[in-house]
C-alpha cells in the first residue's frame, strides 16, 4: 500500500545462467567432498574465504602433519601450526585444519576431514595453536608443525613450496636445517656423527632391494648429533628399519609412508 514501495518475487537473480552456474559449483563441491578433499564453502568448516596463495599450501601442511607424526610416534600434547612469510597477508586458518587433518590421518581408524579434525584434537585433550608472521628469512613461505610430547620433548618439521611448479620441500627437521623434496617413502635417522654411518645405511637398503631417491645429512657440529633424511622408491619393512638402527646406534629411527 505504500507508493514507495517496491515488492518482488526472491527470483530476480534466478536466470537460466545462474542455475548452471549454481548446478556446476554444487557438483565440485560434492565432487571434492567424495575424494576427501577441502569443500571451501562448506558450512560447517572454520575459516573464512579461502586465497588462491593459500591453497597450494593444502597438501603440502597435511603431508606435515602426517611426517609430524611419524615422527613423534605418539599423539601431542600440545600442538602448533606456525605459518611464516607472505602467505600470512590472507587467512591461513585452513592451514592450520590441513595439518590438523594430517596429524591424525595415521591416527585414528575413522576417516578425518576438515571438519572433524578438530574433534579429534578436543577428544584427546590436544591444545592447538596457529602461530603467524610475515617474517621468513630463508623461504618466501614456510609451514611448521611443532608438538610437545607427554614426557615434554619437542619434535617439528618444517616445509615450504619451491618454484613455480610449487614443488613440496621438508626444509627442517627439529633443529637440523635440510632441503630435499617430498617423497611418498621416506627414513629419518639421528646418529652420532662418525665415518661409515651413510655407507652402512646405503648396503641395508641396497640389501633389501630398497633404492635410495635422494639424501641429505646435517648436523650442528663435527662428531656430534647428525641427522639425515633418505627419500626411498618403496615403504621400509620395519625389520629393515630395525637392523639399520642397531648397525649404527642411532638415537632415533622412523620411517615415514605418505601413500593413501
């Protein structure tokens, strides 16, 4: 009854091109929710819009948090996601939740997402924290997931995207600076630094009928701590695992299996 009133129908935007375009997002949607993939607009999961920066980043927090965990061998305490870099300019919630996502991934039997990977941090009495800075002196990005054990040691692994390609790099392990690209299969050693160590490893594997991809050692000082990170072309029987620990007495043995 008002003159200045204009009443229609909720249909102004419903076009023939707006339900295609509705019809296609609805389909990716539930396309990357049937392979486990993030749905970004899902409502039910935390974060807001997610950048075009940000989402390379995915895959690379996840495998993190998978490698955080096999290397732990236990489910921490306490648990940071730490970004630093540009990347750090948008919303990088959701790096947090990939991690999330990885850590458990090996855990528990159920399947984890993004949205219930943090119920299973609440359930187990995990304190999470996303830590942000804009400062990354060595990498234009990096993702670290840092965790406190129960009996209060420290274990983290540290990552970025190098390149164009976005090629996914473990770029620290603790306090060991490496570089060396992901690989589905892999072995961390800590040993004391001595002659021979790479030599013994190298004719376990070579034994086994394991090959070696790709190496690195670091250690802080000269007959100190060391440690190295192999990439392997298949996942390392545990007794082969076994016997290299004993060989050289390594203080630290894990194997790492990111295959789905």
């Amino acid at each position: 009854q008002f003159d200045q009133v204009v009443c229609t129908p909720h249909l102004g935007a419903s076009t023939d091109e707006a339900q295609e375009k509705a019809g296609i997002a609805v389909a990716r949607s539930v396309r990357l929710a049937l392979a486990g993939e993030l749905v970004p607009d899902a409502v039910n999961v935390q974060g807001g819009v997610i950048a075009e920066d940000v989402r390379p980043g995915l895959p690379l927090a996840e495998k993190l948090g998978r490698i955080f965990t096999a290397l732990a061998g236990e489910v921490a305490v306490r648990l940071d996601v730490e970004v630093y870099g540009e990347i750090t300019q948008h919303d990088v919630k959701v790096l947090e939740l990939s991690a999330l996502k990885g850590v458990f991934e090996d855990v528990v039997a159920e399947t984890v997402s993004y949205v219930n990977a943090p119920l299973f941090a609440q359930e187990r009495g995990v304190e999470v924290r996303l830590t942000t800075s804009s400062e990354s002196p060595n990498h234009r990005n990096v993702v670290t997931v840092r965790g406190t054990l129960s009996g209060g040691e420290e274990v983290s692994v540290s990552g970025t995207l190098a390149g164009p390609k976005n090629l996914q790099k473990i770029v620290a392990i603790g306090e060991y600076d490496v570089e060396l690209a992901l690989a589905e299969h892999m072995i961390v050693l800590r040993y004391e630094d001595r002659p021979g160590v790479v030599g013994t490893v190298g004719r376990i594997l070579g034994e086994a009928g394991l090959n070696i991809a790709g190496m690195q050692v670091s250690r802080a000082e000269e007959g100190g701590e060391a440690l190295v990170v192999l990439t392997v072309d298949d996942n390392v029987p545990p007794a082969v695992l076994v016997e290299i620990s004993e060989e050289i007495g390594a203080a630290s043995a894990r194997s790492v299996d990111l295959t789905d």
